[in-house]
C-alpha cells in the first residue's frame, strides 16, 4: 500500500486498483472513507468498466476524518476523476463541494464527487436512488400507505429518508437512542412533517411495521442489538444498509424474530455504484449480473 505524500501522510492512505491491459492511461477513481478494506466497489466498478468498455482503475483510500479534505484534493491533484465517499465522510464532503445535485442538497451528505478541470468539486447524492431501486424493484416491495420504520439517526440514514417521504408511505417513524438526534435530523430534512420520531425503547409499544431498515451498526462488535421484536412480525421485510459475506447481526436478529424477510444491502451497494458510474461515465451498466456475481 503506498501513502499519499503531504502534510496528512500518515493518515490517509491509498490502494491501487486494477490496472489497464489497454496501453492507454485509465482514468482514476476511488472510494474514500475509514475503515474502508471491506469495501467491495473496487470490484463493482471494475466488473462495471468490463461490462461497458470503459478504461479505468478504482482504488481504496483509507483517510480518518482530519485528513480527509487532504485525501480528496490529493486525490484530485494526482489527476483523479471522480471519488464515492463511505462512512464517516458523507457530511463533511457535502461541506467541501463547491456544487450540489438535488439529491445530496436535500440529504446534506454526498457519496459521489466529480473533479471539474476548474478544480471545482461537485456533489452528488446517489445512496437514496440506489436503496429505492433495490427495494421497490428488484425486492419489488411497495412503500406507498405502508408503515415503515428507519432505525438510526445517524449519516447512514440521511440518504434514504426524503426518497422514503417521497415514495407516500402511510407511516414513517425514524427512531435512535436518543430522541433528540432524531428530531434533529427530522427538523433538518423533512419540510413536510411526514417523519415523526421514536427511541428504541419506545418501539416496545408499537405494532409490527411492514418494513424496517436498519441504518446503524448495533451488534457487529457482539452486543445484545437494542431493538424491541414487538416492532416485526410475520409479515414485516427487515433490511439492513450494511452488507457482509456472513448474515449481518440485524438479519440474524430479524430471521430469529419470524420475519417474512430479511436482506442486506448488496443490491443497494450496486445499485447506487451504477448511479455514480452514470454520473462519470455517462453510461448506466447491467446491474443484474453484477449483483448476481456478488452473491455468489
């Protein structure tokens, strides 16, 4: 792994991806966010570039939150394309871009940034269009006048909400440890007054919801997940933002507590990498096989 020269080295650090078999330069992408090994887009955008003829290379950078700025004006600098951004970073990159998509200007957070030849920095918002499209098409699971259920008020949840207001569900609650960053988040992105709030504990007093989406990281370091199984019920589709080779902790918890089903994020994951691939490449890949290939 070679580090960044810079003030920050040290602190941020870069991965090559794939290189080009074509004699030309490819053209140079990444994913920025801490930790960031497990991240699977390496793969995505390389199977996407396969599919589509498009010569490029997509690297793994891994910057802790003082040097991300550094990271993506390095990565700039050094003649990168475009960057994902992945957790912790998607606020802070709304912060540093000069321009923003309707998407990420209404969720305050950016996944996806394009270099200008200016050196402007513009941001987009491609999580909500990639998480609407796995649920409502490829799981084919209607949202309008249903009761859903987002857990987690943290940066996960900010990309899928207005996309869920949008999508007229009869009811959406988004509930967190602590009431008060739930209504902070409401105050910020929900003009409508659609989203109302609840704590965890609170969801021990609440009927089975149709559909609940886990937008935290409770149980993956082992611990008990805080949730009430009085929220689900027979009927009720669990899905978890997070993905993961193994069955995640919240689908293990879901599957335990009878659910009709339960699913990771793989098909967000591709979904939204398409979305950033149209944006650079302006070419939208076959997600079908791609997500096929994952899963396997």
């Amino acid at each position: 792994m070679a580090a960044w020269s810079g003030p920050q080295a040290g602190k941020f650090q870069t991965r090559r991806g794939a290189i080009s078999t074509t004699g030309e330069k490819p053209d140079r992408y990444a994913v920025v966010g801490h930790p960031i090994e497990h991240s699977r887009s390496p793969v995505i955008h390389q199977l996407f570039a396969s599919q589509t003829g498009q010569n490029i290379v997509y690297e793994l950078i891994d910057a802790v939150p003082e040097a991300f700025e550094t990271a993506v004006r390095g990565f700039a600098a050094a003649g990168g394309k475009g960057l994902n951004v992945t957790v912790p970073h998607k606020q802070a990159a709304y912060e540093l871009c000069h321009e923003l998509g309707p998407e990420a200007e209404k969720a305050r957070a950016v996944n996806t940034i394009s270099f200008s030849a200016d050196g402007r920095l513009r941001g987009d918002n491609t999580d909500g269009i990639g998480f609407m499209r796995d649920l409502t098409e490829i799981l084919d699971e209607p949202v309008e006048g249903r009761r859903v259920l987002v857990l987690g008020a943290g940066g996960a949840a900010r990309g899928i909400l207005l996309p869920l207001v949008e999508a007229a569900p009869g009811e959406l609650v988004l509930a967190n440890r602590t009431i008060e960053r739930a209504d902070v988040m409401i105050g910020e992105l929900d003009p409508t007054d659609s989203l109302s709030a609840r704590t965890f504990a609170a969801l021990a007093d609440e009927p089975p919801f149709d559909i609940i989406i886990n937008a935290t990281s409770a149980g993956v370091r082992g611990e008990e997940l805080p949730f009430s199984p009085n929220c689900v019920g027979p009927d009720t589709l669990c899905y978890d933002l997070a993905y993961s080779l193994k069955d995640t902790p919240f689908v293990l918890w879901a599957r335990a507590n009878g659910v009709r089903e339960a699913a990771q994020g793989w098909g967000m994951l591709v979904e939204q990498a398409a979305e950033s691939f149209f944006i650079w490449r302006g070419i939208r890949p076959d997600t079908a096989p791609i997500l096929e290939k994952l899963r396997r």
